[in-house]
C-alpha cells in the first residue's frame, strides 16, 4: 500500500487491516522502535482496525519491541518459523480477532479384508499397554481427510487402501497443547493383505477376526463401536461419501462430505 516515508508499507486486508511481513519489510540500517511508533500514529490517524506483524525467526529482535508496543502474540507457523503478532487499534470497538486454531485433527482407518478381519495395531508408546485399536495419525497441514487416512495406515502397517466412507467424528476438550481434538474415522478397503509394520511407532500388527474385535477385552469401547458403524452402514447400503469441488467466488478446492446410498446395494 502507499504509506509516507518512514512507515511499513504492508498490505491491506479486506477488514481495513495492515499486514506486515519481516520477510519484505526488514531493514537492519532503521530504527524499528521509532518506524512502529510512526507507523501505529499514521495506521490510527486514518482508521486502520487491526495491525499484523509476521516475523521470521531470523528478524525476532522485533518481537520484544512489538510486546513493548502493545502488541500481543497471536500463534506461530512451525512451517516458516514465523510469529504472528497483533494490535487492535480502534478504542471505540471490541477487538474482533478471530481465535487461532484451537483443535487438533487426526484420522483412524478402520480397513477390513475379504475374510472378515480387521487391521489392529498397538502403539509402541501407548497410554494402555497392549491395547488394540486402529491405525491412524495426524492429519498434515493442506492434507484431505480420505489421504491422511489412507497415508497413515499404509506408514504404520504397510497396507495400500482405497476409500469406502467416513464412518464416525470423535470431539473431545482438552487434550495435547490444551487443543480440542477432533478423530475422524475412515472405513478402508485393502490392496494387500501381508503387513509391514512401522518399528519406530508401532509394537503390534495384525488382522484380527470381526467378531474377535467386537469381544476382545483390550480393544475399546469407542473402537468396537466404530466397527459396529461400519456393519450397520453395510446393512443398510448407505456410505458418508465425498466429492471434490471449487467455491464459485474464492476459487478454493474442497471436499464436500454427504450421505447416499451404496450403489448396487441389495436391501434385501
């Protein structure tokens, strides 16, 4: 944007706000305290609301001097090893700052074979030793749910899958980094049945019988009703589907999730 001497350029964001980037915008030759003062008096003589300072880890002498300048830490990018910062300018309106992402996502596979098993692993570093439950993971950042699923069995088990439906979403509180935590569960069909596991994460890989599952004392509950999703799902010939789309006006790619019936189901 235009911006008299002396000032950070940034840009404009569609809230009237300023975004600064260290990237672009760092000058070791300036005094940055008097350029901020400068820039946070002009930013507030013509109305600007929120100011954002992203600053890379290389430029993080700017950090303790947007702290003494009111600034206040709104979350990091462990991708760019970046700090995001904020100001609220406007005294006569609530700061109307969205909140950083507050919960975690992670996907489980629930992958059953043509012999009626399912694949069941027991995490080397698990809460409740020698528990079974289903293979799964985070979901990574820019990563589909369906791919994170497939992705995730196939890192811990070795087992290469297609999709089948999403079957189940598990919301708690609480959790790791004081995050909400959503599991999404995704029913897999399998491409190989001889299983590789992880050594690193993984203690104990294998298919285990349906009806096992649905009995077995170290296999949780939430686990054995994920299954029972799953089999009813089949009875009733419907599946929690997807189709990829873009949105007319930002032009984004997304997955739109829905319910319908399973082709060629015989509801007899």
């Amino acid at each position: 944007m235009d911006a008299p001497e002396g000032v950070f350029r940034g840009t404009i964001d569609r809230f009237n706000g300023v975004l600064i980037e260290s990237a672009s915008e760092h000058d070791e030759t300036t005094d940055f305290a008097k350029k901020l003062q400068k820039s946070l008096d002009y930013w507030i003589s013509i109305k600007r609301r929120a100011i954002w300072f992203t600053v890379q880890k290389e430029h993080a002498a700017w950090v303790p001097e947007l702290a003494k300048a009111d600034f206040e830490f709104h979350h990091v990018c462990t991708s760019s090893s970046s700090v995001v910062m904020y100001r609220w300018l406007p005294t006569e309106e609530y700061a109307n700052i969205p909140t950083f992402c507050h919960t975690m996502l992670g996907v489980g596979g629930l992958v059953v074979n043509d012999n009626d098993e399912v694949l069941v692993v027991s995490d080397r570093y698990a809460l409740i030793a020698n528990s079974w439950k289903l293979p799964g993971g985070y979901v990574e950042p820019g990563e589909e749910l369906v791919n994170a699923a497939i992705r995730e069995v196939k890192e811990e088990t070795g087992i290469d899958c297609v999709f089948r439906t999403v079957l189940s979403i598990r919301h708690s509180h609480g959790g790791s980094f004081g995050c909400s935590d959503m599991y999404v569960v995704v029913a897999l069909k399998p491409l190989n049945l001889e299983v590789h596991k992880c050594e690193r994460e993984i203690a104990k890989a294998k298919w285990m019988p349906v009806a096992e599952y649905l009995q077995h004392p170290d296999v949780h509950e939430t686990n054995r009703h994920f299954m029972r999703t799953y089999l009813d799902y089949n009875k009733r010939g419907i599946c929690f589907t997807y189709e990829r789309a873009q949105h007319s006006v930002l032009k984004r790619e997304y997955a739109l999730y829905f319910m319908k019936p399973i082709e060629g189901h015989n509801e007899s």
